[in-house]
C-alpha cells in the first residue's frame, strides 16, 4: 500500500450556491431565508442587462419579500475607479444594507467592493494586493449573467486604475453568502460573447491546475470537472443559445472553475490578457484567448506533464507521450476558437507590431498573476508570447 502525501493547503469558498433554471426569480425567497432583517437592497448591473427586462422578476420578487430596491446600472467593462466610489455613493445614500450583482465580472466586481466600501472609512486605494481589506461587509448575493468570470465565487475584485492599468482586491471579505445560477438570464447571450466568456473560463480551470504555488487536490478536482462541462457544451451554447440544459452546464462549469482558481490562482495567461484588455478595450475572455495557445506552448518545458493530464478530458481517448498530448491540448483549445467564431489574432483586434513593447510592459507589472505560473515569465519572454499572438 502506498500512502500519498499532500503538500499543506487551505481551501474557502462561498457557502450558499443554487444552481437552478428560473432561480433568479425566486431571490425574495432566498434573501429571507438568509438574510431576515435586511429591508433596502441594491442591484448592480450595466445599462445592457438592464434593457433585457430580465431585472424585472427578481425586483418583483424582492419586492414582494418586503424589500425596497435600487438599481444602479451605470457599470461598464473594466469598470474603473470612479464607477465603484459613484455605486458606494449611491448606496450610502439609499442607506443599503444588501448587495445583490446581477451581471456579468464587471457588476459582480463593483458589487463586491460596494459590500466591503460602503460601511466603512477604508479608501479603496488601500484596499489593493491581496488581504488588505479590513472589517467586514454588507450581505451580498452575486448573480451571474455570463458563464466565464467565476466571480460569483472569488474574492478578487479587479478595477481599472489610471489610464489604462488594471489592479486587483484580493481578500476573503469578497466572498459572497450566496450565489445564485440561472441559465435563464444567459439565454439572450451573443454566439462570439457565450465563446469568449465560456473560453475564459476553461483558462481559468487550466491555470489553477498547473498553478506553481497552491495548487491542491480540492481545486484539481473542480478544473477537471469544470473542464468536462465546459469543453463538452460551449459549442453546442454558441451554435444554440436557447438550449436551458446547456447554458446551466456552462454557468455550473465557470462557477467550478472559480472556486478553483480562487484557491489555485491564475498565472500568464491572465497577467498577458490583462494589457491587452485595459490598452485596447478587448473583452478579457478574448483577450485570454488570443494569448492562450501561446502561453500554453511557453510554459509546456515546465507543465507537460498536466496538460497532458488535462488533454485527456478535452480529447478523450488521446495517447503518446506529454508533448503529443500537449499540443492535442492547445489544438482542441484553438478549434473551439476557430468554430466559434471568435478573433484568433491580436492584429484582429487592432494591434500591431508597435504595440509589443508597451504590452510587454505592462504585462511585467502583472507580479500578483506571474508568480503563479509554472515557468518563469522575463520581459523578452512576455514579448515573444505576444509576438506569437499577432
């Protein structure tokens, strides 16, 4: 008998998820169950989402529980800095002692820091890198409304600093009580947003596996049932956006690749995505996955052994040794961009060769996501990685 021994770790994640078409309409239920004596919530969300009419039910719902509610719907992509303290403004007037996002990353982000902002005297300049915010938070309940982010289920907050540069709140107060999974709200999703959201996702499932500092057995496990359910339904969501069956798949898949990630951190995949996003206003799930193939062949000298691992759930039956299979990994990733559409090079989006060194750049900045990855990240690297991309 052979007795395998783990490496120390720790694991968090939220502690009330509900994963049911229609759910979302029920939240009056929810909130009274969890939270009894909260009476004046606050959705946050973005104008688009708000045009769908599909707000309606929950605030009906909330309402009908007892709940005053206020919208603020004035989050945009890579919200930066000023959106957050207008929302915390916003919900300190209306005196709010819920927090519902109800969105996509960006509203469930700025929901997080609205929960943690609003009552205390904390600025949230301070609140930057990872554990430093302090005290505690109002109820907070995420809902998401594209299969990618994961927020639902992560403690990170990433805002837009400055011009162009991204920072992110990294602390266990973000946590939400409760999320909630409706493929319902997704249903009206672009094909080329449901791919680059449902792609994001499946980077993140990669990045916590091969993750060089925790990656533990919990978080392996949930990358490779995220995998699953995300490689075997994001084409069938892109191709049929109706299909309720597949949509719950793929919103229960980027949930099981937050909870993965929140514990077994991102890496280069993401540290390289994020210039591309702030400089260039690329959605992050594509920017990930302009980078991704790139990224992946980079780090192979170091991580073959658990791409190859993780080729065998994307390609099922797959042999030969680890760099065969690792390339079969990064081909299958490549397909699934290919079939769905979406942008496959970053001259495709606007970038050009002079461009290179300013993302570089800004890349070498990404220290929280670079530390993570399983081979060691220079700037001539950085460079040549999205060289390889254009």
């Amino acid at each position: 008998m052979t007795t395998t021994t783990f490496r120390p770790f720790s694991f968090s994640t939220v502690p009330h998820v509900v994963s049911e078409p229609g759910a979302a309409k029920r939240i009056g239920t929810y909130v009274s169950q969890h939270f009894p004596s909260t009476r004046r919530a606050l959705i946050v969300t973005d104008n688009g989402f708000l045009k769908t009419g599909l707000v309606n039910a929950p605030i009906d719902s909330l309402k009908e529980a007892g709940l005053s509610v206020n919208i603020f719907s004035d989050v945009v992509a890579d919200p930066p800095e000023a959106i957050v303290l207008k929302a915390v403004n916003n919900a300190r007037t209306h005196d709010i002692d819920l927090v519902i996002g109800l969105g996509g990353g960006s509203s469930m982000d700025v929901a997080k820091l609205i929960a943690v902002l609003t009552g205390t005297d904390q600025e949230l300049k301070s609140m930057y890198g990872i554990g430093n915010v302090k005290g505690g938070r109002l109820p907070l309940v995420q809902i998401p409304t594209t299969a990618g982010t994961g927020s639902e289920v992560t403690p990170i907050s990433i805002v837009t600093t400055g011009a162009t540069t991204k920072m992110g709140v990294v602390s266990p107060q973000l946590y939400a009580d409760l999320a909630i999974l409706d493929a319902a709200l997704t249903i009206g999703l672009p094909p080329k947003v449901t791919a680059a959201t449902g792609i994001d996702a499946m980077v993140h499932a990669i990045e916590a596996y091969t993750t060089r500092l925790k990656k533990n057995p919990l978080s392996d496990m949930l990358a490779c049932q995220a995998l699953t359910l995300l490689s075997n339904n994001i084409v069938a969501a892109c191709e049929d956006g109706k299909n309720l069956a597949v949509r719950q798949a793929m919103l229960l898949g980027a949930m099981l690749a937050g909870q993965s990630f929140a514990n077994a951190p991102c890496a280069a995949v993401h540290a390289l995505a994020y210039p591309i996003g702030g400089i260039f206003h690329v959605p992050h799930g594509l920017s990930n996955s302009l980078v991704l193939p790139h990224v992946l062949r980079f780090n192979a000298p170091s991580a073959a052994t658990q791409y190859a691992e993780l080729a065998e759930i994307l390609t099922p039956g797959i042999t030969g040794s680890a760099e065969a299979r690792t390339q079969a990994l990064i081909d299958r990733m490549d397909e699934i961009a290919r079939r769905t559409g979406i942008e496959t090079t970053l001259r495709q989006v606007g970038i050009s060769e002079a461009d290179l060194d300013r993302l570089a750049d800004d890349a070498m900045l990404q220290t929280r996501l670079l530390t993570n990855n399983p081979r060691e990240v220079t700037r001539p690297d950085a460079r040549a990685i999205y060289a390889a991309a254009l």
